[in-house]
C-alpha cells in the first residue's frame, strides 16, 4: 500500500518535469523569434518574422534553451564550466541546424560568412558567446524565476493553452515543409542584395 502513493509522486513530478520542460522550450522559441526579429530587423528597418516556421516561434532556441535548462543546472558551482557547455551546445546545435536545413531545402536562414572567426558561415565567435552569456542567464536568473512561475501555471487554462499552443505548432511545421519561411532578411540577406 505504501509503495503505491511512492510511484505516483514519482509519476507526477516526472510528468511535471517534462510538462516543466515542454513549455520552456515554446517560451525560448519564442524569445528567439522576438529576439532575431527585433535584432535582425534593425538592419533592415522593420521587424521581421525570422526562421523557417510562419509563427512566432524559432525551435533552434527552444531546443538550445530547454538543453541548458536540463544540463546546466548542476553546474551552478562552476560559471566558467556553464559558458564552455553553453556555448558548445549552441554551437553544435547551430551548425547541424544549418547543414541539415541548407540540404533539405537548399537555402540557408542564417550566414555569418563575413562575421570574424565563423565555421563555412554556420556558425561565428560572436554568437557562440552571446550564446554562452545566455547559458549563465538561464542558470543564474531564468531557471529559478521558470519554476517559480510554473508553479503557479496550474488548473485547466494553461493546459488548454498549452495544448492549443503545441496544436498550433505542429500544424505549423507541416505548412512550413512544403512552404517554408523565406524572404528579405530571412534567406536572402543584405550582403546577398547587395553583390546583386
């Protein structure tokens, strides 16, 4: 009998775990997408919905910000340690992304060519440490305030919005494999118009 309630607990914060992780990632997709618009968008004068997906979402920064959440945690002791992981983590998942979207779709979304020390224009120095900064964010800041907040997101809205949100999403994803996101700013970039 007691071992019962024991297995549920573990089943509930397991549940809660991932729930806790699945949510983090569409709050930093959705950080990303503000942050490139907005960033990106100043050299452009407007802001721009970046990313292969239509919606308001970019999924490199969900994935790369739910990894640092699950990882880096345990690090806490060690900065140095958590900017070296971070900025590994985003370079790898930077990259890949690039390689896999370029052979996919034959088009690229992002080009860092003529950024100092860039890998083929996939990824460069000056991003990997912005992102290793973000890694300490999350930990020292993001993460303690992230589970603060979940604490309170319980009872059917956010469920329902939650599901709505992950609906909408996947329905995204589909629109976006047979026509994906493309433009000025987007995939063809300011240096590009310019050599035209």
């Amino acid at each position: 009998m007691n071992g019962i309630p024991a297995k549920t607990t573990i089943n509930n914060r397991s549940a809660e775990k991932i729930l806790f992780w699945a949510a983090s990632f569409f709050l930093f997709a959705f950080i990303g997408w503000l942050w490139e618009g907005c960033f990106v968008g100043c050299s452009y004068g407007a802001f721009l919905n970046r990313g292969f997906l239509h919606g308001p979402w970019l999924p490199i920064y969900g994935v790369g910000g739910t990894s640092m959440l699950i990882l880096l945690p345990r690090f806490k002791k060690h900065p140095a340690l958590i900017f070296l992981i971070a900025t590994g983590i985003s370079g790898i998942l930077e990259y890949c992304t690039s390689f896999v979207l370029e052979t996919i779709f034959h088009t690229r979304w992002w080009d860092y060519s003529d950024q100092f020390l860039n890998i083929n224009g996939r990824i460069s120095i000056v991003n990997l440490v912005l992102f290793g900064i973000a890694g300490l964010a999350i930990v020292y800041v993001a993460e303690p305030l992230m589970r603060t907040v979940f604490r309170k997101l319980e009872g059917e809205i956010f469920y329902t919005v939650f599901a709505f949100v992950v609906i909408l999403f996947l329905a995204d994803i589909l629109l976006s494999v047979v026509s994906p996101n493309a433009g000025i700013g987007i995939t063809c970039f300011r240096r590009n118009l310019e050599e035209k």
